[in-house]
C-alpha cells in the first residue's frame, strides 16, 4: 500500500461546562474539579494522514466568519508550532506505539480559541482516534484517555464527550444519561481570560472567605438527568424538528448545526437541573468583566432556560427549548459592539452525530 493512501476524518466537538466546582488542590498545584462536561454540534474537522518521512506536520484553514481582516479570520491559512497540542497529541501517540511513520494533520478551524469550549482540547482528543484509525491500533478509550490525560485536563474527556462528570484532574469521567438535545447559543466576547489567572483569583477569594462562592449542586442536576432518563424511556420518540435556520448579523454568526433534531423530548423537565447549575469561576471572571453578566442576563430575557458562562470563560452560553427563539436571540446578540461571535449550535452524544469520514 502507497504510504500516503492512508487517511482519516474526525470531528472534534466542542463542550461547555453545565457545572464547574473546585474541590481542593494537590501538593503538585493541579486543582481537583467536579464538573459535568456536555458536547455541543459546533466543531473543527481533523484529518491526518501518513506521509513519507518520520516527522509531524500541522497545517490548517481558519474558517471562522467573524474578525476584520485575513489575519483574524476569515478562511485565511494556519500556521502552527511544534507546541500545538495535535501536534503533541500526535507524537505521544506515536511515541506510545513505536510509529516512525510521519504524519500530516489538516485542521479545519472553527471554534474559538481561549473561550472556555476546549477548541485545543477536543482537536487533540481528534487527533489521538484519528491515529488510532490510521494505524488500526489496539488501544481503547481508556487507553487514550490515560495518553490524554499528560497533554491536559479536558482532552480525556473529549476522546468520547457527550453527558459526563468529570472528577480529579480530568481522569475521573463517569457517563451520565444525555442532556437534550437542547439548542444553545454561544455568545463569545471580544476579550479572552487567561485560565491560570482565574484559578489564582480563586484561590486568593476562597482564602479569604471560604463561602464566598455559590458552589453547584452537581448531584441534584445527576438526579434530574437520571429521573429524565427514566421518564423518557417509557415515552415516544420526539417527531423531528424542521430544517434549521441558518442566521446572519454583522458577519459574527454562525448558522446553526441542529438540522434535523428533535426539541428536548415531551415530558422532559429541567427546572431542578436548571436550578443545581453553577461555575465557581464565573463570579471570577465577572468580576473583572461585567460584560459576563450582561451576556448572561441578555440571554436569559430573550428566552434561555438557563445561561452561565463555560468553563474559565469568557464563552457564555444560554441554553434554548425552542430553536426559533435560539435563532433570534443569536442574532441580536451578534449584532452588538464587543460581541466577537454569537454561534447556533444544540447539545449532542458525538457517537450518534455523522461518522467520521475514511480516505478523502
């Protein structure tokens, strides 16, 4: 076989945090989470291929619509380092299975960076199954999850996404029964927060006043999902939803990724989910940056179930039972100064989204 026939595809789907508590820190410095993670239908597309050579190349195309000129967006081409995490992705992998043989990585970009949606994370967790696929490795979920686990906190749970409690560093991950599908739009501000500060901020604020933050009531929003699950499982399918709209404003969003899914399910009910959710981090983030609060409040007056900022920020995502009202609120959103992107998306299981693609 022509060693550069062997090609794959892979998705990689962003997340938002529908929780986040800190639970302690360890003498290494690393903090101790417990946050429940959930994939949404926004992604980058992966492709690797083997190539002559042993070396790792990293190549990709920018194909986010917002920013003003090719340097920020714009279908304009990537350039990368050897720090890149697909590229440190690929060499562990590598390194793990004794494989000489070079690859080229092709990322299609479309998450934002530094926005608390794990862009880097869920490339990487793409770029670990993709070489898996390519090589027709024996290594499991777990098996990448462990790799995962020494190149950062979220990539173990971007290998397989979807509903889970994500507990330690990261290497704790149990599945929970599926949230939604529920449309959600995610409202990313012109500004990013550097994940280390916050955690630096929190533990000075916590230091201080140790009740200062409204922690999360992760096992009320478990309870709730696995009472959902159960209700649901004695109920019809959901009929279909139409075709989705796509939206356009000021050239900042993104049409949306919910074709042909359902609403959240007849009888599902949120409210005691809805009200469990909390990030300690937000109020961190906030409070250096009161255009958090205003996101979050905007989203929730055009008709969010729930908002709240993901994971270290500055990405505040409202969460929508009706894909019309998702649609609309995005737009204005898009439309307003210091906003860099509004994006349509819904929650989703990976597993159940379009297979990868083999050789392109």
């Amino acid at each position: 076989m022509n060693i550069n026939s062997i090609a794959y595809r892979e998705k990689a789907y962003a997340k938002i945090n529908l929780s986040l508590d800190i639970t302690g820190k360890r003498d290494d410095g690393y903090h101790t989470v417990a946050m429940i993670m959930q994939t949404v239908t926004l992604c980058d597309d992966i492709s690797v291929k083997t190539r002559e050579g042993g070396d790792v190349v990293l190549y990709g195309m920018d194909l986010r619509p917002w920013g003003t000129d090719a340097s920020e967006s714009g279908n304009c081409h990537l350039t990368f380092g050897k720090d890149d995490l697909c590229v440190k992705a690929a060499e562990a992998i590598r390194k793990e299975y004794g494989i000489t043989t070079g690859l080229s990585i092709y990322l299609e970009k479309r998450i934002p960076i530094a926005a608390g949606l794990a862009g880097g994370s869920a490339d990487a967790a793409a770029v670990l199954r993709a070489v898996r696929a390519v090589f027709g490795l024996s290594a499991t979920d777990d098996d990448l999850r462990r790799l995962a686990l020494r190149l950062g906190a979220d990539i173990p749970y971007c290998i397989t996404g979807g509903t889970a409690l994500s507990e330690g560093i990261g290497e704790v991950l149990t599945p929970l029964p599926a949230f939604g599908p529920q449309h959600v739009v995610l409202v990313k501000p012109a500004f990013s927060i550097s994940t280390p500060v916050s955690y630096r901020e929190y533990d000075r604020l916590v230091a201080e006043n140790p009740e200062i933050f409204r922690r999360p009531d992760n096992a009320a929003m478990i309870a709730a999902l696995r009472e959902n699950a159960a209700d649901a499982a004695g109920l019809p399918d959901a009929a279909e939803a139409g075709e989705a709209k796509d939206a356009s404003a000021a050239g900042k969003i993104v049409g949306s990724a919910a074709k042909n899914q359902p609403a959240a399910a007849a009888g599902r009910n949120y409210s005691a989910f809805y009200a469990g959710m909390g990030n300690v981090l937000r109020d961190v983030a906030a409070a250096a940056h009161p255009e958090i609060s205003l996101i979050e409040d905007e989203l929730r007056t055009r008709g969010a179930a729930a908002a709240m900022m993901s994971g270290s920020g500055p990405t505040v995502y409202g969460i929508f039972d009706d894909e019309d009202t998702a649609a609309q609120a995005a737009g204005a959103l898009a439309e307003k100064s210091g906003i860099e992107a509004a994006i349509l998306c819904r929650t989703c299981d990976p597993a159940e989204e379009t297979e990868p693609e083999e050789d392109f």
